[in-house]
C-alpha cells in the first residue's frame, strides 16, 4: 500500500536517520545521513560515518575545527550500529522535500530506527555555523 504524499511529508523531521543507498543520487551513497534541518520544503542533511580517525584526519589536513565533526555515542535513542559515530557538518545536503518523497517512495533511501536527541542536534547545528565551507545561507537556518 502506497502512503499519501502528504502523510509521508509529515513523517519526515529533523533528528530522523536514513541510509542513503548507491542509487540515491544526491549525499555519499551507502551511508546513514541525518535530516538536521526541515525548512519550509527544503530538508538539509548530514553524512555519518563510523570511520572517526578519518574525520580527525581530514579535519587536521583541511585546517576545520574538529567541532565541525561532533561524534555521538550508541544509545537507545539514535540506536547507530557503531559504538561511535561522528557526523560530518562540512557536508551538508540540501535536498527539495518532493525530490526527498520520490526517493523515499522508490527505494533509494530508507528510513532507520532511532533519531538524534535535541541535544545532538544542537551539537550539529554548532558544527554547521563553525564551519568554514557550508554557504551562509545554509548557516542561518540555524
């Protein structure tokens, strides 16, 4: 049974996980992303990965703060598979809510159990102003 359009706008909000499959055209394929922002009927994302001494790495070879990769522990809420996860708040995905419903309804991206605390969020939202790469105009829906 297909869900109404309308109805799976509703279900989609900031904090929830989704993994993003390599068919999905937008974000890094094959990994979780999370909704961190849902503005009017733009979403905007960020990567997760479990691959910390990456992070650490890229951030000291790009000169970003490592507040820019805030790192979140397992937990009953987020429920992520890695004991650690960080979440990249260089890249940030911008995505239409339409275009995001087209891929949720087709498969190329899924929705996953658990979703981030306030508290996460705002340790993204921290990590998206420090950034140095993410546009302004991103920056100031937080």
């Amino acid at each position: 049974m297909d869900l109404p359009v309308a109805l799976m706008a509703g279900s989609v909000a900031e904090g929830n996980i989704y993994f993003f499959t390599g068919e999905c055209p937008i974000g890094v394929a094959d990994h979780m992303h999370v909704c961190i922002k849902k503005a009017d009927e733009v979403l905007i994302f960020s990567t997760c990965s479990s691959q910390i001494d990456t992070a650490f790495r890229l951030a000291q070879l790009k000169g970003w703060d490592l507040n820019t990769f805030p790192v979140l522990k397992k937990d009953d809420v987020n429920k992520f598979t890695k004991e650690l996860t960080y979440l990249n708040c260089n890249n940030v995905i911008r995505c239409g809510l339409g275009e995001f419903l087209r891929m949720l309804k087709d498969g190329k991206v899924r929705r996953l159990d658990g979703d981030l605390t306030e508290s996460d969020l705002e340790l993204v939202a921290k990590g998206v102003k420090l950034s140095t790469i993410v546009p302004e105009n991103i920056k100031k829906l937080f």
